[in-house]
C-alpha cells in the first residue's frame, strides 16, 4: 500500500513537472505562423516563403532569441500548407489565428487568398504580412490608421507603380547597348489573370514614362503552352522590345517559341532569375533582360542578398525561378522582432506603432520602412544576358512618383 | 409499370436529416477551428450539389458550369452590399433568383443539345462567365475580385465566430435536403426521372422535355445562388477564379462519387472530397488522382455513387445473413416508387 502511495505521488509530481514545464514553454514562446502553397500550382512561389521565414527564425533563435522588457522569448514557426486552395487556406488561418493564438501571420503568395486571410487576421489583431502588391487595393491612410480594418496589415512589396517603374528603367538601360540602337517599340504579353491585369496595368505606364511606344497588350489565358497565336501578333507590330511581364513559369515556355519564330531583336522575361538561365543552360542568339523579385540569387550585384541566398540553400531550399520571393518575407521577421523589443511589449497596437515608426536594416534594403499606407520602398535589381551568354546586373531605384 | 415500394417517402428523407442531427452536434465535440472551417466549405459545397443532384440525378443532364452559378449568387452577394448595403438575409433570395434566372438564360440555347453537347456548353458558359467577371472593371472588381464587408447577423447579433456560421450553413444544407426530397417525390420529381429514362417516351406521353429540361436547370440554380451567397459571406473576398472551370468540375465529380440519386449522396460527396486530402494529408496532385481513381471505380462498380453502393452492399449482406430471398427492386433514388 505504501508503495503504492510512493508511486502515486511521485507520478502526480512527474505530472505537475511536466505540466510547469508546458506552461513555461508556451510562456517563452512566441508563435507566428505562414500560409502558403507548399503544394499545387502556387507551388514555385509559394516554398520561397516559409523557406525564407523558417531561415529568419532559425537566426533569431539561434542569436538567443526576442529579449522583450527583461524576458527573453524564442519564436516558434508553425507552417501551414494552403494547397493553392483558398478553403484550405481561410481554415489554416482560422486555426492559427483562433486555435494557435499565433502573434504574426506570413502570407500568402496569391492575392486573393491574402485578402480573404485578412478578413480573419485583421479583427483578431493578428500583425499580418504580405508580399502582394494588389494589396494596394485595401491599404490607405485610413485603412491602416488605428481602428481601421487594416490597422495590422503590412505589404512587404513596393507599390507596384515603385517595382515597375525600376524594373522598365532597368530593363531599357541594359538592353540598349546591347541592341546597339534606341528602343522605341515594346509589346508586353501578360498573362490574363488577377496578377497579370494588376502588374501590366502599372507596367504599361512605366514604360511610356521612360518613352517607349506600346501599341499593344496581349493578353494570354493562364496556363497557356502554345504562345504562337500570340507571338505572331506581337511580331507584326515591329517591337524593339516583346516585355513578358509575368509569370516567370510561363514566361520560361513562351521564349523559346519567340526566338524560333524571331518575334522581336529582344526580349524581357519578368521573374525569371539569371541562376535559372544558367542552371538550364539558356541562351539566345539575341539580347535578355530579367528581373526579380525583388533580388536576384544567380548574379546578384548585392553583397548582402549574396550571403543571404548562400544561407538561404544551405538550408535546404531548393534553386527555383522565384526563390527570390523568400525575400518579401524573411526581413519582415526580423523587422517584427526589432519592432517587438523597441514596443517592449506583444500587444500588437504597440507593435505596429514601433513599425510604423522604425528603420530596418535588411538584406533588400539598408532603410526600410513602412509608408502611411503600410507599404515598404526598396529597390529592384535587373539583370541581361548578351547573346555571348554574359550577364550583368544592376539595382534599380523606384521612381519616386507614380506616373500620370 | 409502376411499382411501389413497401418503404414511405419519408423513409428516404430521415438518412439525410439523422446525419446532419448529428453534423449539428459536432460543434459540441470541440472540433479545431480548421476542421469547422473546412466543414463550412464543405457544406456551402453541398447545398450546391443539391441543386446538381436535381439536374444530373433526376434529369440526367450533368452541368459543368455549376461553379459559374455559383458565382452568380457570390458577386450578386457582395455587389448588393457594396452598392445598396444590402446584408446576407436579403441576398440570400435575391442571390438565388438571379441564379436561377442567369441557369434559364443559358438553358434555353443550350438545352437545345442534350448529353455531351449540354456537357460542353455549360462548360463554355463557366469560362464565359469567368471571362466576363475577370474583365468586369470596377463592378466586378476585375480580377481581383471583391471584398464583403457586411456582417453576418444571427438573432440581431453579428455572426463573427465559425460555430454560428456552420450552425447556418447546416440549417442549409437541411433546408436543400428537404426541397430535394420534395421536387423528388412530386409529380414534377417524377416527370423529371421519365425525362431521364426516355426523352422520346416522355415527350410521346405530352411532357414537354425541353420546358422540363430547363425548368431544372433553373430549379438547380436557385440552390447555386443560395451556396453562392454563403460562399461570398463566409470567404469576404471573391473573385473569378473560384468560378471557373476546376470548380465546376470538383462540383460535378462531388456529386458522381458521392450519388446524385440518393438525399445522402451529395452529403457523402460534399464530405469526403472536401475532407479526404486533410485526412490523408494529400497535395492537390495526389487528390487528383485520386478522385480519378474514386471516380472510375464508382463509375465501373457504383453506377449510382458511394451512398447507393454502400445501401446495395448492406442489403445484399442482410439479405445473406437472414438467408431470406430476394426483395423485389428497391429505388435508389430517394423515391418510393420507382418505373
């Protein structure tokens, strides 16, 4: 019986160590979580963000983690997989928001899906971090300002009229000398979806502010694999430039039919980095530009994006057309840890005042920071590739006004 | 001839209404937030299939374009609330009207066909329609699509949580199983099924098939319009994509697998499509050949779908235990008698 006594009482003890063990883990722990397609057609893009989530996470922890007030808490990374389905997604979000009681939410990498995401993070004061630029769609000045529907909602990208207007300047610069005469002419083919009609509406502008002609748009239905119909028209225009502003994976099929049918004397492929031109062994008998988003990992001009793709790989992520998204996202998680030391505080009202009011020195920019509109600023970088095969690569600043 | 079965009408409804009784209790076991979110999903799914099963279970015409009535009843849902600040109870019927009145639009030309070319041309009116919203400017808000930001209320009261919300979309799919079960077991129910057995009989017999044929495209457009109206209030943000042809095709294959004759059936469809890949932790790749699989094996070995299937084995196995002969033909479809 006394034994029995001794071993009761020593599981109870074993039971309440444990349960005070939980407890403090929890209480040491703070959760944030990231929504993205880990599978499905979103897939290329969207791997890039808890990639590039889990690597800023893994380094704050590994530095000791978040010291808030005179506590120190480690960050704990739940991931969620939508499965490039938007029911998936809102119940991911559901359960981190309302189950997990996460403090952060990353996500997602399609526009719709982060919208909707927001109907759920937004009343449940849930710091919330995108990097769609059709968030401009919501954000404003009111939206954001305190009880506003958007008060928690960060976009992690510049404005759109910010990236297309660098990525038009840098595009024309580079080719030019590579074409050997002024380009006058560009046709952008686009594919005709929420993303595509967004960008192309701001890229068209940016291209007539830096003086090109663009007789027309051409609009190819997602998931198009025979862009024939659509190059044929494009090549009769007499473009100096065809622009295939999105997406990079379509773009990637849609090339090589262009040179075969010597659509144009060059070309501009939208999200498609330099070290997939290389890796796949590309090239063209005439001049390429491309961009990325928002830094290029296969020749990037930019000493810190170097070092971060090379930790960025050695953790395991694979080389993809747009492993450069990871970075709309893995600042933002180191930004939100310096925001949550300076508040002192989680209470996310102080959290995003501390935003709101700080400058981050990240890998995309040394300053960055959020508008009144809760919108960054930063640069984007531009590569070509000469028929020779060279590349080159240079950061492009925005412009700092939208064109009219 | 016609032969009536010794069960009553109601016997084919009381499956249907004891499963969603005990769907109502779920929310009593604690479930996590993502299941009742996807259960949500699911039955918003259902109520449509409901309206599917009228046109493809009775009728025996198969919609591929049911997703785009869907989002008839959607963006009728969100541009009422953002233009007039209409809410969700008003919607609710204006949604489904206008659903069904778009379904009588696309009826008249297209039920001129019959089988595959019905098939095709309601596929072609979901990427219409899909085209038209994507580049609807400001109105449909292009392919961005729209936010709702109108609350749900409940009794007076905002509806924020997910339990209200499935507790609605469960009272729902309960209202679409009984007017299932009601069209059924009309006599329009059953000049339906004739239609369905033979389009030249019943036209020889003085039914008017074509007038028929649409009247249940339109009857299965007002079930769209009402998940149309849940959708767009349970998502707060819609656009083209979720209308378009992957949509129309999960809706159809949902209703193939899970039997479009029986009150269960869309049920069963509904459940298991929406919940299968988060049970199996499958990616979307893997989903689809499944349902691939599932949908050759039902088609094969379950012409009538998983629920009548499932029915069929438990009476055959019923019948081998008491070692009792054969009953005469018992329907399959929700009816009580059967041609």
């Amino acid at each position: 019986m006394r034994s029995l006594l001794l071993r009761s009482a020593s599981a109870a003890l074993c039971l309440a160590a444990s349960a005070y063990s939980a407890s403090a883990q929890d209480a040491d722990t703070i959760k944030i979580g990231v929504v993205a397609a880990e599978s499905g057609a979103f897939v290329s893009a969207g791997h890039t963000l808890p990639a590039g989530v889990g690597l800023a996470v893994k380094e704050i922890n590994d530095a000791g983690g978040v010291k808030i007030g005179d506590k120190t808490y480690k960050i704990e990374l739940l991931k969620r997989d939508d499965r490039t389905d938007i029911a998936t997604a809102i119940a991911a979000t559901q359960e981190l928001v309302r189950d997990d009681k996460v403090a952060a939410i990353f996500g997602s990498e399609s526009h719709d899906f982060t919208l909707a995401m927001a109907k759920i993070t937004q009343p449940a004061k849930v710091i919330h971090f995108a990097g769609n630029s059709t968030l401009a769609k919501v954000l404003n000045p009111q939206s954001v300002a305190p009880g506003g529907e958007d008060h928690y909602l960060f976009q992690s990208e510049p404005q759109e009229f910010q990236r297309s207007g660098s990525t038009a300047r840098g595009v024309l610069s580079l080719l030019t000398p590579l074409v050997g005469h002024p380009l006058k002419k560009s046709v952008v083919i686009v594919g005709n979806d929420a993303t595509g009609q967004f960008l192309t509406s701001y890229y068209v502008k940016a291209l007539k502010a830096e003086g090109q002609e663009v007789p027309e748009v051409i609009a190819y239905p997602p998931d198009t694999t025979d862009f024939s119909p659509f190059l044929t028209r494009a090549k009769s225009l007499n473009p100096d430039v065809v622009h295939f502003w999105y997406n990079g994976d379509s773009t990637l099929t849609a090339l090589p039919q262009a040179l075969e049918l010597g659509v144009a004397p060059s070309y501009f492929l939208f999200g498609v980095d330099p070290g997939i031109w290389k890796e796949r062994g590309l090239s063209a008998d005439v001049p390429v530009a491309m961009s990325c988003v928002p830094i290029c990992w296969g020749e990037s001009s930019n000493a810190n994006a170097k070092t971060y793709f090379s930790n960025y790989f050695a953790a395991g992520a694979p080389k993809g057309v747009t492993s450069s998204v990871s970075l709309l996202y893995y600042d933002y998680v180191h930004f939100l840890a310096d925001a949550w030391e300076k508040a002192g505080t989680l209470d996310p009202d102080a959290t995003v005042a501390a935003l709101e009011s700080m400058h981050h020195k990240g890998v995309v920019s040394d300053d960055l920071s959020f508008n009144a509109s809760h919108q960054v600023t930063h640069a984007t970088e531009v590569c070509a590739a000469a028929p020779g095969g060279a590349i080159t690569c240079a950061m492009q600043q925005p412009p700092a006004e939208a064109p009219n | 001839m016609i032969m009536k079965s010794s069960s009553s009408p109601l016997a084919s409804l009381l499956p249907a209404l004891a499963v969603l009784v005990v769907l109502a209790l779920v929310p009593a076991l604690g479930p996590s937030n993502r299941i009742l979110s996807l259960a949500i999903s699911a039955g918003i799914n259902i109520v449509a299939l409901y309206g599917l099963a009228v046109l493809f279970g009775q009728t025996g015409i198969l919609s591929m374009g049911h997703a785009a009535l869907v989002g008839v009843g959607a963006y009728t849902a969100a541009i009422l609330a953002r233009d007039l600040g209409i809410g969700f109870w008003v919607a609710l019927p204006l949604g489904s009207l206008l659903a069904a009145a778009v379904a009588a639009i696309v009826g008249v030309p297209s039920l001129r066909v019959s089988g595959h070319h019905f098939v095709i041309m309601t596929f072609a009116f979901g990427q219409l329609l899909s085209i038209v919203l994507t580049n609807g400017g400001a109105f449909t808000g292009a392919a961005t699509g729209l936010d709702l930001q109108l609350p749900v209320t409940w009794f007076g009261r905002p509806a924020g949580d997910l339990v209200p919300y499935y507790f609605i979309v469960i009272a729902f799919v309960a209202i679409s199983a009984v007017a299932s079960w009601l069209i059924i077991n009309s006599s329009y129910g059953r000049t339906l099924r004739a239609i369905r057995e033979n389009e030249k009989l019943a036209a020889s017999l003085g039914i008017n098939v074509g007038r028929h044929k649409i009247g249940a495209f339109v009857v299965s457009g007002l079930f769209a319009g009402v998940s149309g109206v849940l959708l767009a209030y349970f998502f707060r943000h819609i656009s083209p994509n979720q209308f378009s042809a992957f949509p129309s095709i999960y809706l159809a294959l949902m209703v193939m697998i899970g039997g479009a004759r029986l009150l269960l059936g869309p049920i069963a469809g509904g459940i298991l499509v929406s919940f299968l890949p988060e049970m199996l932790n499958l990616d979307p790749v893997e989903s689809r050949i499944l349902y691939g699989i599932c949908l050759i094996a039902v088609i094969l070995l379950l012409p009538n779908g998983l629920i009548a299937g499932l029915f069929d084995g438990l009476r055959a196995l019923g019948r081998r235990l008491v070692g009792s002969a054969p009953r005469p033909n018992v329907p399959t479809d929700g009816t009580s008698e059967t041609a």
